[in-house]
C-alpha cells in the first residue's frame, strides 16, 4: 500500500516535496475536480492510503465535499485558514500540519525550528 497526498496544484505538490521526508505520491487534480477526475483518482488510488490537503477556499471545500462524498476512506488534512493555500503555508506549519497526520518530515533549520516548537497547535481534523 502506497502513500498518497492529493492536492489541488504544483504549487502545493512543491510545498510539500521540500518537507516529506518519506517516499509519498503527490497527485495534483489541478484546479477544478469533477465527478470524472474523482472517479479515475479512486479507480487509480482505491488501494493506496490516501490523504487530501487541499485550499482553505471556496473551490477546496467543495472539492473536499465531492471528496467525502463519492470516495469517503480518504483522511482530510487541513492548512489553517488563515493562510487559505496549501502553498502560502509557511513551512514550519505545513510541517506540524502533516507531523500531526503522521508523515514524516525533515527537520528545518534555523528560525523555522523555533517556530515549530513554539507552536503547539494543532490544525488537523476540523471535521
């Protein structure tokens, strides 16, 4: 069973590329997810532990809703509304983000460090 995070964009698929530190599929929908595009993603992915980080956003929610909808074994993960996008998260945050969802993650260095281990929120599950 493969490991899988999807997301809206390659901005966000970036995002993430530079914090996991384990081997995991980043799969973009690229914009605006329609019932096809679902249901090739959980024809593709059925078998994989899938994951969902999408935009705190008029157009990631309703992506999340079709999500829970027609594909609910998927987990939600979620970036704080205050930054919106997955992309706009600063690091440290999207690292404490997907720590809290149990990927593993690299460690930062320098202010980003501080940051996280300052920072004892959590911004997973806001179902």
């Amino acid at each position: 069973m493969n490991r899988v995070i999807i997301v809206e964009g390659k901005t966000d698929k970036k995002q993430l590329e530079r914090i996991l530190d384990e081997p995991v599929e980043i799969v973009c929908t690229y914009g605006t997810l329609g019932l096809d595009k679902l249901e090739e993603l959980i024809a593709e992915y059925s078998e994989d532990e899938v994951c969902v980080l999408l935009d705190a956003d008029d157009a990631g929610n309703k992506a999340r809703r079709l999500f829970k909808q027609e594909f609910p074994n998927v987990r939600h993960v979620y970036t704080h509304r205050m930054y919106r996008e997955v992309a706009t998260t600063p690091l440290n945050v999207l690292a404490q983000i997907l720590e809290g969802a149990h990927f593993a993650v690299k460690m930062l260095d320098g202010e980003e460090i501080n940051n996280r281990r300052l920072s004892n929120r959590s911004y997973n599950n806001h179902d």
